[in-house]
C-alpha cells in the first residue's frame, strides 16, 4: 500500500490543495511565467522542456529540479549561469514544499512540485488544466557547464528548432503548441534586440519583423544599450498575463518577439498550426493540444523509485551537511579601453561579462531558516513587530537607519545570532563595548519589541530574529523595500568586543580590505555595492572621516578622492575641528531620510562620506554596478538591496538546537 500522504497526491485532493491555494495567493504578482520558466524553462526561443531545458536551461538528465540547487564551494549550478539569471518564483517553490513538508514529510518531489506549479499557474492564468502524473524524484546533480552546448540561441531558426526537440524526443507539433506558452510573460530587450538594430550586422532590422511593430519596440529598447537587462517587454502585448490565443495572432502578423519565433512560418506544419489558431474563435484545440504536449515533456529523463532522492529543502541535497554556498553573479560588462561606446564593443564582438565569485569555506552561508517558521509557535509574533514597528519608526526616521545598522553588526560578527545585544560584565568585555558599536542605538526599542513578543509566547521568538525582522520593516516604514526574512535563528552565547573590533569593516578600509570583509562572509562585491547603499539613510559623528578632511595622510592633507567643494563645506559648517566628536553629518545629503539612489549619485560625484564609501568608486566592476543601479528605476536597487539583505540575513546562522532563545535579548540565559 502507498504511504498515506502519496495516494492524496496521485489522486488530487490534499497535495493538490496545498499548491494551489499558494498560488492563488500569489496569482496577481506575475508568478504565471516564472514557474513555467522553472518547471518547463521558457526561453528567449521559446517554451522549453522541464527543468532539465529543451529551449532555456536546466540539467540534461530529465525532470528532476536540479534548477532548484544552490551551488557550492566546488561546483557552479545551473541556476547560476547566465542564462538562468533571470528565472523567478525560487521563493514561492520553497513555501510550496515547507507547506508540503509539513503535511507529508519526506514524500513530495521538488520536481513534482515544479511540475505541478507550472500546471496550477497556467490554469490560474485562465489556462487549461491537465493531468499531472507524479513520482518523479530529484536530482543530484546540478552543473551549469551543462548549459551553453546544449542552449539553442534566440536566433534559431526552425532547422535547429526541430532537431532540438526531436533530440528530446518531442514532436514538431510539440515545438509549435509549447511555443503557445509565449502567450504569458515578458522579456528583456537584450534577447530581440539585434532584430532592431543590427540583424544582418549591418545596423539593419529584420525584415520579417512586421515595421510597425519594430518601432514602437525601438521606443522601449533603446539602440544603445544592446545589453539592456531592465527593461521588459510584453511577448503578447495585449494580454501578458492571460493563457489564449493572442501569441499565434501575433506571430501570423509577424509580431513574434524572437527571431525563433518567426522561424515557425518557415514549416509547413507548424505555420498551419499558427494560422489556425489565430483565425480559431475558441482556445478549445490549443488547450487539448497545449495539456497533451505538457505531458509528454513532462516524461523526459524522470528520476523514479530509488534513483535520486526526495529533499528536504529544494535548494540543497538531502544528504548535504552545511552548505557553503558559491556565489556568482554577472553584473557588469567591462568595456575595452578602445571602447568608446557599447555599440563599438558589441560590433567588434568584444564582450567581458565579470563574473564575482567568492568561495568560503569557513563562514558559510546556511539555507536552514524557513519563511513563517513562527506560523505554530506563534502565529501573531511577526504581525507584533511590525504593527510596533510601523507605529513608532516614521516618527523617529533616523531609527531605522540604527535598526538595520544594528542587523548588520549583528551578522558579521560570530553570524545573525543576537550576539550584538549581549551586554558586557565588569569581567567580560561584550561586542557593545567595541569601538565600532559604541555608536549604535536601538537596543531600547529591541528590548522593548521582545518583551511584547515575549508577553505574547513566552521563549519562541529568538532576538536574533526579532533584530532581522525590525530592520526590515523599519526600512518599510520609512518607504523602503519588502524583503523575505526567513526565521528559525537562534540566540548565541558568546559576545566578544575583541571579534567585532576585527571583524566589522571600518569607515577607512579601502577597496581591497572591503573585498576581503564581505567575501569572509560569503558576501560577493554586488552585495558590497548594494548593501553599501544603506548609507542612503542616517548620520554618522565627525570622528569617523574628520581625517579624510584634516589629516589624510598624516601631513596635514585633505583626501584627493573627495570632492574639494564638499570637502570645504564639511570643514566650515559641520566639521570644524579635527577632534569634534559630537557632531552628526548626514550621509546622504538632502535625502537621509528617505531609501533612494541618492547616496550612490553622491559617490560618483565623489561626495561619498566615508573612505569605504569612496572605494566604491575604485574599481571597475563596483563603480559600473553603480552606474547601473543610477541609470536604473529605484525598483531595481529595491530589489537587489532585498536579496543582499536576505543573503547577509543567513550568515552563520544558529537553528535547530544550537544556541538558546534568550528571555531577555541582553542577558544570556541562566
């Protein structure tokens, strides 16, 4: 007999409830594409084939989520190479199989759950339903050298189209109706561009791009800027978020967004495919035809019975001890020094993508914390904080600029543990006593955020994360970004000043010892460049940059790499004298109380604050970065500072039965 939790799962009611009630939580916020994306890689091509790719990415081994691992210390995963950049929707998956794992532990796939997410989201679009057959189980391995050999271009023509899914055993019906996914979602301008603006290489536009259409996408992508990962551009114009027939409509009016899209009027049967659904009155075929091709791609190369595994947490392998995570992110392309403009680089081919990555094999970032892990425990507990949060923090706006500084203390010395609250004895010298803290505030309003949470469930809610929850929801209350912020920390029990005077990263480090800080942590030189940003809010005293103005380099000097009229107005109306220690400057001038791109304006007008601030601006990779968060809408910055703070919000996390939860956050337990 199966186990009690399989059957519900093979025949619908529980499992299936489970993920579809998640869904439709999520339903308006674009998920749709996302998890098809994941589960059946949608590509710049078109729709692709599980997670393993037929079009877009994934492992070559079947339907087996390897998409979902993390890479670590000795091996690149998928979702790290380029291509994979731009997938969404990891977050929700994780909820998923929480929700599932609490149910039924041990029994539901990640890739079951991938597959069944793809199926939920399209239905929830307004698309058909069909049947999911399950029983697949995941995968071991996840590499991304898989990728690129096996990654048809946006520019495929049919030739190639064919081949590639009949190499995976699927039909040319099959390519024409999974393209049909292209009916959902958006894309970037850097997968189409070359149809507007240098098709042929000779600066011209396809000419079966319909003229009209080129156009008005000529006015969202821009010819300058060919790499353009920002702007994002409807595949159906019409009805991006609604399953029909709108994308065959517009690939019979040549209006197909990708060059391998228009490559399915090049074969008979598929341009006679495409035709008669864009001249069909009812979705009806389409769907049948869609729901069946699902199917059949939702075979290829499946793990079952007692290959692979079930995980436990989709992002790591179950039998993964503490996972040291390696970090790679592609955020700037370096130019040539004859490279007077992109569109130079991009003619002469001359393409750098810097690729950050920082191995650590000492602080390890861990993935053991869960999103809602107080659901049980204490339901009301995160509901407390920030209503306490929103209540107080927009009366005192420079409060949150402490809150999230007192997280970050918090995490780079012995990991997000609450350590940064400790107080010290007359024979214990605590990290509040280190020179570095001995500026932070906020430990009142944390004691007091604890004690309501402790009147409410009394010893669950650790102080670790009551600090990681209140500095993200200060950052809200003043107008700043939502991130995730998984709980299950745990409290430790050892607070050193010795280790937060060597491990914080001081106002005078340069560029190099930056590096060295946050790569310690398993934090990359995007996350330094981001998290940096949260000097767009708050004040720092005199004493912590008076020598970038008085004394630079023990002769009497004024920093060269800061801004001489800046320089001069610090020294005659903030910083009068080289020893004042009592007056505050604010860090980003004019907006220091408001989470904009102000502060990194100011870096590259050499107005940045402090030495570290400055040391941005050395080096190529950081300063394009920069250039880039400043050319881009503020949400692209919001979100990136999300991810970095989520990031930093793992490092060296206690969970399980390591550390304690303290009754009272500056005390250890007795």
């Amino acid at each position: 007999m199966a186990p009690p939790c399989l059957m519900p799962w093979k025949k619908g009611p529980r499992s299936f409830f489970l993920i579809q009630d998640t869904f439709k939580v999520v339903r308006l916020g674009g998920w749709q594409t996302a998890f098809m994306s994941l589960s059946h890689q949608r590509s710049h091509v078109h729709f692709g084939a599980c997670d393993f790719v037929v079009v877009r990415t994934g492992t070559y081994t079947g339907c087996d989520a390897s998409i979902l691992l993390d890479s670590l210390n000795n091996n690149v995963a998928e979702k790290d190479d380029i291509p994979n950049k731009s997938l969404r929707g990891f977050g929700v998956i994780d909820r998923v199989k929480a929700k599932l794992e609490e149910a039924c532990p041990g029994i539901v796939s990640c890739a079951d759950i991938i597959a069944m997410a793809a199926r939920d989201s399209v239905y929830l679009a307004n698309g058909p339903y069909f049947p999911i057959q399950t029983g697949r189980r995941d995968g071991n391995k996840s590499e991304a050298s898989d990728l690129m050999a096996n990654l048809p271009p946006p520019t495929a023509n049919i030739t190639q189209l064919k081949a590639f899914f009949l190499q995976k055993n699927l039909t040319v019906k099959d390519l024409v109706v999974l393209s049909g996914a292209h009916t959902i979602g958006f894309s970037h301008c850097s997968s189409f561009s070359q149809r507007l603006y240098n098709f042929s290489g000779k600066g011209d536009t396809d000419p079966s791009l319909d003229m009209e259409y080129a156009e008005k996408l000529k006015r969202k992508c821009k010819p300058y800027d060919h790499d353009d990962m920002r702007t994002l551009v409807k595949m159906d114009p019409k009805s991006p978020r609604r399953f029909d027939l709108g994308y065959y409509k517009l690939v019979s009016e040549e209006k197909g967004l990708f060059t391998s899209d228009e490559a399915l009027l090049h074969d008979p049967e598929t341009r006679a495919y495409v035709e008669r659904q864009a001249m069909a009155s009812s979705a009806e075929e389409f769907f049948k035809d869609f729901g069946s091709s699902m199917v059949s791609m939702g075979k290829i190369g499946v793990l079952t019975h007692q290959k692979g595994e079930i995980r436990k947490k989709c992002a790591y392998n179950t039998n993964s001890k503490q996972v040291c995570r390696l970090f790679i992110i592609p955020f700037s392309r370096i130019q040539t020094k004859n490279s007077l403009a992109r569109s130079k680089m991009r003619n002469t081919s001359v393409r750098c993508i810097l690729m950050c990555v920082v191995l650590s094999s000492l602080s390890c970032v861990k993935s053991d914390l869960e999103l809602d892990f107080y659901d049980k425990s204490c339901p009301t507990a995160e509901k407390m904080i920030f209503d306490y949060v929103k209540q107080h923090v927009p009366n005192a706006p420079s409060l949150a600029a402490a809150l999230l500084r007192m997280h970050f203390h918090d995490c780079f010395v012995r990991g997000c543990d609450g350590s940064v609250l400790i107080n010290s004895t007359r024979k214990h010298q605590a990290e509040k006593s280190a020179l570095p803290n001995q500026s932070l505030r906020g430990f009142d309003f944390l004691d007091t955020v604890k004690s309501l949470v402790e009147a409410e469930c009394p010893g669950v809610v650790s102080c670790a994360d009551i600090i990681a929850l209140v500095a993200r929801d200060s950052v809200v209350a003043i107008g700043g970004p939502y991130w995730n912020v998984p709980t299950g920390r745990r409290d430790g029990l050892i607070s050193r000043s010795s280790e937060a005077s060597k491990e914080l990263p001081a106002p005078t480090f340069d560029f190099t010892a930056l590096r060295s800080s946050f790569s310690s942590k398993g934090l990359n030189l995007k996350d330094l460049v981001v998290l940096s940003g949260a000097h767009t809010v708050g004040v720092s005293h005199c004493q912590s940059f008076s020598n970038r103005l008085y004394n630079f380099t023990g002769k009497g000097d004024e920093d060269p790499s800061l801004d001489s009229f800046y320089a001069a107005s610090l020294r005659k109306n903030k910083c009068k004298t080289p020893k004042d220690t009592t007056t505050i400057v604010e860090m980003d001038p004019g907006s220091f109380r408001t989470f904009d791109l102000g502060y990194y304006k100011h870096l590259l007008q050499r107005r940045g604050l402090f030495r570290s601030d400055a040391a941005l601006a050395t080096d190529a990779a950081t300063k394009s970065a920069i250039i880039q968060l400043v050319n881009s809408p503020l949400e692209v910055f919001f979100k990136e500072f999300g991810l970095s703070m989520e990031k930093m919000g793992s490092i060296e996390v206690k969970t399980g039965s390591t550390g304690e939860i303290r009754k009272n956050c500056a005390v250890v337990n007795v």
